[in-house]
C-alpha cells in the first residue's frame, strides 16, 4: 500500500510517499519532496496569510496532488504545524487541500508537532545513542522541545522559528547586534516558559530536526553539497553550532546564497534561525547536537499506518 505525509509549516511544505508491507510492517521511501513556500510569511505581524504565500502553497500542493497520483497513494495525512495555527484566514487554505487533495487538513498542536517530531527523529538513531532524548525541531513559525526514551514523555512548543525571528527582528537575515540580542531575549524567555513543562536535567543526547538545524551541520561539516546520508545522525559540538551563528552573521546574502549546500529559500531566514539553535544549545548547555533527516514528516508516515 502507498501513503503519502505531508507536513505543510511556515517556510515549507514537504511531501513524503512511502511503500507500506502489512507483512512485516515496513515503511519504504519512494520519493521526498520539499518546496519553500513561506505560507506564514508576514503572519506573526498581520495574523493572516497574505494572498502571494497562498498563491505559491496552492502550486505546491497542486504539484504534490499529480505525484500522489502517479504513484497511486492510497493514504494521505497532511498536516499543519505554525502558521495555520496563527492564521485567521485558515479557512482559504482549507479550500485549496481539500480542492487538490480531497482530503481535510489537519491543524496539529505544537504539542502533538512534538510527538511526531520525537517519533520520526528517534525511530532510525535510538538503537546508536543514548538516552533519555531531547529532540529540538526548528521551524519557520516555532520551535518544539521534546523529550523521552522510547516515546515521548514531555513536550512544549516555543514561539520561535527562523521566520519569526526574522521577522520580527533581522528582515533580511544580517542582523546587527542589537537585533541578534533580541532574536537571543526571545530564545531565553520561550525556554524559560519551557522549562516549566519539560525536565532537560535527565537528558543523555540531544538531536536536532528540520532544514535550519541540517544546514548549520552542512556548514558546521563543511560539505561541498546537501547530501542527506551525510547529515543524518552526524554530530556537531555545541562550539561548531556557535561558530556557524557567527558566520552566517557576517556573511552578505549573496555569499549564504553561493554556499553550495545552501537552499535557495533558506538564505534570509537561516542566520536567526542559527542564532535560535545556538541559544537553546547554549542555554541546556549541550556539549554536542545529533543532526536528523528524519522528522516529523517520517512521524506523520508512521501514524497513518499504526
């Protein structure tokens, strides 16, 4: 049987179509699929989506629909994380699912984000590292803290994304010290909240989801090309994670563009994104951070077969 998961956030919207075998309940990749949309551009601002963020999400989803198609899924779950949860005009987007797909979006919490998140990131790493697990999944909109063992036993969703933090405080992604301090202000008040809804004191590995915490790896590792099988279950030190902040910082636009493991959708939002990551790093104070290429996106897949 083939499923598809799709997990449509505040900068992406991501389409992963699995092979399903009853038999011995295996999940196999056929093809993965990610378009930077920015759907929740300007939202934090004017809690609406704008009709150009529409306008770009619908070409993405229409371009998913004929894949789903050709590859004859028989299951979908698409989910929404940030974004849609701000946005008030939600009910447009709605429209456009249903009308390419057929199906309902759903409209998850940052708390069941988490739970998907912890799911996809641990299921391939758990047996090569040790826990308890925290899993930190950067998004465009928020950022989820999750931890537990085999499952997760605590989660909390923060307001603090790389395109929130943009922006909010660094339009353009070079911002200057007073912008990085408060995009940092920002870090440490979530986690402050956070601390309160999850235990970091029990915490063996830390492991890192989605395309801001995969790209600082890249560039960390200095890799001449985004190569996945690289990055998954690669491990950066905390001072690598620091350093890389600092150097998206001094970097102009067009050099973060040339970086050859650079998305071209991520050169604005990536420096607060990093400063992000860094701050959560330095304030659990981690020694090092696992890099995952699976996420939520591998967690959706799992629940539409469990």
């Amino acid at each position: 049987m083939k499923i598809a998961a799709i997990d449509c956030g505040t900068n992406s919207i991501r389409l992963l179509i699995m092979d399903y075998q009853k038999a011995d309940q295996s999940l196999t990749e056929i093809i993965r699929e990610m378009r930077i949309v920015r759907l929740g551009e300007g939202v934090d601002q004017t809690k609406s989506f704008s009709e150009a963020a529409l306008t770009r999400t619908k070409a993405a989803i229409e371009e998913y629909a004929k894949l789903i198609e050709h590859y004859s899924v028989e299951k979908i779950r698409f989910v929404a994380t940030s974004a849609t949860r701000d946005a008030n005009n939600r009910d447009i987007f709605f429209a456009i699912v249903k009308k390419a797909l057929g199906i309902e979006a759903e409209v998850i919490t940052g708390e069941e984000e988490a739970a998907l998140s912890f799911a996809g990131a641990t299921r391939s790493l758990a047996s090569k590292l040790e826990g308890p697990f925290l899993v930190i999944d950067l998004g465009g909109g928020s950022t989820e803290l999750v931890v537990g063992q085999q499952n997760p036993t605590t989660a909390y969703s923060m307001n603090v994304g790389c395109v929130r933090m943009t922006e909010r405080h660094a339009p353009g992604g070079n911002p200057t010290d007073s912008q990085e301090q408060a995009i940092r202000a920002d870090v440490r008040a979530a986690l402050a909240a956070a601390r309160e809804k999850v235990d970091l004191s029990n915490v063996k590995t830390v492991i890192g989801v989605a395309g801001t915490v995969t790209t600082v790896a890249a560039h960390a590792l200095k890799i001449d090309k985004y190569d996945p099988n690289v990055l998954h279950g690669a491990a950066i030190s905390s001072q690598q994670v620091s350093q890389t902040a600092a150097d998206f910082i001094k970097l102009s636009f067009e050099e973060r563009a040339a970086l050859p493991y650079m998305h071209p959708g991520r050169v604005e939002v990536i420096t607060a994104g990093a400063i992000v990551l860094d701050e959560i790093i330095k304030e659990i104070k981690a020694n090092k951070l696992i890099a995952s290429e699976r996420d939520i996106l591998d967690g959706v897949a799992w629940s539409i077969v469990a």
